[in-house]
C-alpha cells in the first residue's frame, strides 16, 4: 500500500517535472515589491547578535531594526542573517524593509512563553482563537506596515512548536498560541524561498492585508501537531501563494475572514485569492480549506494545479449557523489526490463558537463553487457534502472528477441540501448534481463559460492577479 502510494507520488513528480505541471507560459504573481533593492544593509552581529543557538538576540534584531527604520524615507534597508542559529524572541518588522536570510541561517524561536508578549486579540475574532482574550504576538510581526520582504537564500524560520503544542495538550496554555510570521493591517508583503518549520500555531497569518506574495516557501510541522496550519489569508485581498510544499498537522491553506458575530460586525472579507502549485499532505486536516471563520465573506478564489497525497481532505469548506457571511466564486482546477480520505467535503455544522453571544439564526451563503478537472488515486470517500437544512448551497459544480480506489461501502457520495450541476464524475455524482452543466447550465456555475477553451493563452499578463 505504502509503496503504491510512493510510487504514484513519484510520477506524479516525474509528470512535474517533464512540463506538464510547469508549463513555458507558467504564471507568476506580480508583485511590485519583489524586487525592490535595498540601499541600505546591515547584518545582525553588527548590533551584537550571536549566532551560537543559546544567546538571546531578540535585542539585537529589535535594535537592528530601530536604526533601519532611519532609512525607510531613503528607499529602505536590509536586514541580513548570515549563517548561524538565532536565537530569539518576537519583534517587529517596519516599512519597506527586506529580511534576508543566508542559506545556512535559521532564526530559532525561543521556547519561553515570556518572549512571546501578549497582543490584542483580532477585531474580527473578538477573543483569542483558543482561549478568550489576548494572544501570544507571533515571532515575526507586523502591523501597519507597507513594502515588507522577508525572503533568502533557502535559510529557515524554526518555532520549536513542540513546547507550545504540550502545552496545548495538557491545557496550560495562558493565551492562544502565537504564529511564526504575521501581518495586520498591512501591504506589499512578498515571503519567499524559505523552509518555515514547527510553527507554534498557524504558521503565516496576514490579517486585514492586501497584496501578499507566499512563493517558493516550504512549510513543515509533523503531522499530529495541533493546528499548524501553513499559510492562512485571513480577511485580507490580492493574496497569491504559489510554487509552495507544505506538510503540517492541519489545513495547508486555510482562508478564513472572522468568526461569527465578531467577524460579521468587521465586515473584512478575503477576496481576489490565487492559490497554485502548491504540494504537500496534511494527514489530519485538508490541502485547500476555506473557513471556517468566513463571517466577513470569501470570494473570488482560484485554486489550480494541486497536488495533495497522504491526507484526511483534499478540499474542503466549513462552516456553521451562526457564522453568518459568504463563500461565492470559487474555482479549483487541475488537482490531483493520492491517498486522500475525502476528496470534497462541504461542513456546514462545524460549530465552534467564539461565545454564547452569536447569531443562530446567521446563516452562510455558499454558492457558486466550481471543482474541475480533478484525479484521485486511492481515495476513500469521494465526496461529503452537505449544506443547513433552509439554507441550501447553491450551483454547486462538478466538471471532470475521476477518483479511484473508493473502499467504503457507504455510497461514495453524501450530499444533502445542496443544488447544482455535473458532468463527467466517476463514481457517479449523487442525485442532486445530476443534472448536467452543458449546455444548458454553464453560465449558472463560476466561471465555466469558457470551459472549452484553454485558459493560459488568453491571459491579461498586465492585471495584478485575477487576469482571466
Ligand atoms: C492601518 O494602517 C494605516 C497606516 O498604514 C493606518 O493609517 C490605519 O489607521 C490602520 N488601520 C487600522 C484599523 O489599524
Ligand atoms: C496601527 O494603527 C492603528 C490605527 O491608527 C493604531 O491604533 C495602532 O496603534 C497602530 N499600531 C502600530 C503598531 O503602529
Ligand atoms: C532548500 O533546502 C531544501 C532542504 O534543506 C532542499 O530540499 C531544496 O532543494 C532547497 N532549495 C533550493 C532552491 O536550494
Ligand atoms: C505541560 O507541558 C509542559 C511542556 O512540555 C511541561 O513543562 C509541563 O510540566 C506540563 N504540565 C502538565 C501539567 O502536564
Ligand atoms: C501561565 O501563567 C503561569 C502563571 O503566571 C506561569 O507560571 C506559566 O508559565 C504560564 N504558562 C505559559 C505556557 O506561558
Ligand atoms: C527566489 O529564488 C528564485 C529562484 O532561485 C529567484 O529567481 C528569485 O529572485 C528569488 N527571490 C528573491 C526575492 O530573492
Ligand atoms: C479532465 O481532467 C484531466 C486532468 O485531470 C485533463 O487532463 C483532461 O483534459 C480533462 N478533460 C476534459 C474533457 O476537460
Ligand atoms: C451521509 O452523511 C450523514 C451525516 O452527514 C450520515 O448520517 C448518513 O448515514 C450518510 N449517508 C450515507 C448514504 O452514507
């Protein structure tokens, strides 16, 4: 079995690497901030940092970043770590700064709660995600900021999650967990090639952001931590995360926009999300997941050319009563599953409520999802799909899905309260997705309309982001 599945892997990293994943037209977001050079430089044993894993340099990078903030009228600074183990506690980022770590440098987080102060809980969440109140501020933090580079040459952003996930399991935590990298309230944030491992929590979190590039970025946690989700774009806009590899102990992507009554009354949706060439396994949790805090709405979202293995989900939606909010215009295209427990499944009682003050009666809209072009290998359940009795979710669509392997003897497909259209599934689509898309029902579902054309060639290459 275990063999099979490597085997499947590995061609499927063959195919990869013939070009039929990459091809020469391959898309890259656009960001203007990629490449800005940096006048200005300093290392961080200029201001005292040592490099020996057991010095605490959290002063070191404080300061190093106070005399940068000199320069952010002159065109901004560089912050380099050469090669070495970095001990620290969190500090804060500023304007138009690049953090740039050497290939051989890893920034270590330190495993004492105290150099990890306390931070306002989110307005959209209204408390701590796991305990009420205020949160641990995550390692590398930003808030308010504009033009953030934290990228190098492959070095690594360790959390030493393993303290903070004992702590979570044995409940003695004071405040909910801090992530590794996270940015409120900010813009023109690029994040690449570099491995980020053992997150305490979530590992990348822009919150109320736009115009955030994750490239070429490896994630990794084992896969029985609890909740170190890669990267979760909450209730943030033009985010475009691509060419990643994330193996961790929950979602790999999770897009998210508030929770309940908090996140309704924020009204900071998670719009204009591409998500593409990502690989990786979340034995626990799904590849792709959106909510389930989605209180202040998620739209226009393009998930293509996945590769998820060895998981619980490929793609999946939670949501709740009580959340309120929307999930509209989706699109997830060329995806490929081996060794997935449920390929799609749509939550709707995921529950989970920040306190007893919520809405029962706020109800999500679900609508307009479209799932293409999909192949699975050894897949247990096909689908699961299920939307809240009164509140159907609407033009559910299903193009192209061919997954193999289905073991249960339950039917590979449970869909309740649900409405829409398919064509070409295998096994055979439950009943209410019987009705097929062409072509009479193209123009109900997202953006099938040019379906039967190849997408690549007419691209507006000018647009940031969705340029279909
Ligand atoms: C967001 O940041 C800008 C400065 O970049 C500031 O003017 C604004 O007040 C901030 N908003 C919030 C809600 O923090
Ligand atoms: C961010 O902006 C908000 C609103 O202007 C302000 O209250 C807060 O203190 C600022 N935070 C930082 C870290 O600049
Ligand atoms: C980055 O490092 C990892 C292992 O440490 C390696 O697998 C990967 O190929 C490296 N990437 C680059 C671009 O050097
Ligand atoms: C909880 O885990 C921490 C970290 O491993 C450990 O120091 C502490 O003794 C544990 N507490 C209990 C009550 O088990
Ligand atoms: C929680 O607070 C107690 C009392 O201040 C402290 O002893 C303990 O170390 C704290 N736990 C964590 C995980 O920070
Ligand atoms: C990241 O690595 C790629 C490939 O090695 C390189 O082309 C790109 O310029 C790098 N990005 C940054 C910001 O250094
Ligand atoms: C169905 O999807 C596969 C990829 O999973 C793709 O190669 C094939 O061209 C698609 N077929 C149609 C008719 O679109
Ligand atoms: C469908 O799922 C529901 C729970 O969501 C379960 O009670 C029911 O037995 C399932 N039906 C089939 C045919 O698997």
């Amino acid at each position: 079995m275990q063999l099979v599945v490597l085997v499947l892997v590995l061609l499927l990293l063959v195919r990869e690497s013939d070009g039929i994943g990459r091809s020469e037209e391959e898309e890259k977001c656009e960001n203007e901030n990629e490449m800005k050079k940096r006048p200005h430089s300093v290392s961080i044993t200029e201001f005292g940092a040592v490099g020996d894993g057991v010095t605490l340099n959290t002063k070191a990078f404080q300061n190093s970043i106070f005399y940068l903030n000199s320069f952010a009228d002159k065109g901004g600074a560089k912050l380099f770590v050469p090669a070495g183990r970095w001990l620290t506690g969190s500090f804060d980022l500023i304007s138009h700064l690049t953090l740039w770590l050497h290939k051989d440098a890893v920034i270590l987080a330190s495993p004492n709660s105290d150099d990890w102060p306390i931070t306002d809980p989110l307005p959209s969440y209204g408390r701590g995600r796991e305990l009420p109140g205020a949160r641990h501020r995550s390692l590398i933090y930003g808030r308010n900021l504009t033009d953030i580079i934290i990228t190098g040459d492959n070095g690594t952003i360790d959390g030493q999650g393993s303290i903070w996930w004992d702590w979570f399991d044995n409940k003695t935590l004071n405040y909910t967990r801090p992530h590794l990298v996270e940015f409120i309230n900010s813009t023109g944030i690029v994040i690449s090639n570099l491995t980020f491992i053992n997150s305490p929590f979530w590992a990348i979190h822009p919150v109320y952001c736009s115009q955030v590039t994750v490239r070429n970025v490896r994630i990794l946690a084992p896969p029985e931590s609890p909740n170190t989700d890669g990267i979760d774009p909450d209730s943030s806009d033009n985010v475009c995360i691509e060419d990643c590899y994330i193996s961790t102990g929950d979602d790999l992507v999770a897009i998210k926009s508030g929770w309940d009554e908090y996140g309704i009354s924020s009204g900071r949706p998670s719009t204009n999300i591409i998500i593409r060439r990502l690989m990786g396994e979340s034995g626990r949790a799904a590849g792709i997941a959106i909510g389930s805090e989605m209180s202040g709405g998620v739209s226009e979202v393009r998930v293509e050319n996945i590769q998820i293995f060895n998981s619980r989900t490929g793609i999946r939606i939670k949501t709740s009563p009580g959340r309120g909010g929307y999930v509209r215009n989706i699109y997830v295209s060329d995806m490929k599953m081996v060794n997935v427990g449920t390929a799609i499944r749509f939550t709707s009682l995921y529950g989970e409520h920040p306190d007893e003050f919520y809405d029962p009666t706020a109800l999500p809209l679900i609508e307009r999802i479209t799932i293409k072009d999909v192949v699975g290998e050894d897949i247990k359940i096909a689908g699961v799909l299920e939307g809240i009795e009164g509140d159907t979710f609407l033009n559910i669509c299903l193009s192209n899905i061919t997954l193999n392997g289905i073991t249960s003897n339950k039917s590979p497909w449970n869909c309740s309260y649900i409405q829409g259209f398919s064509d070409l599934v295998s096994p055979e689509i439950c009943e209410p997705l019987k009705e097929r898309i062409y072509p009479e029902h193209y123009s109900d579902c997202y953006h099938l309309s040019n379906h039967l054309r190849t997408s690549s060639s007419n691209q507006n290459r000018g647009a940031w982001l969705f340029s279909w």
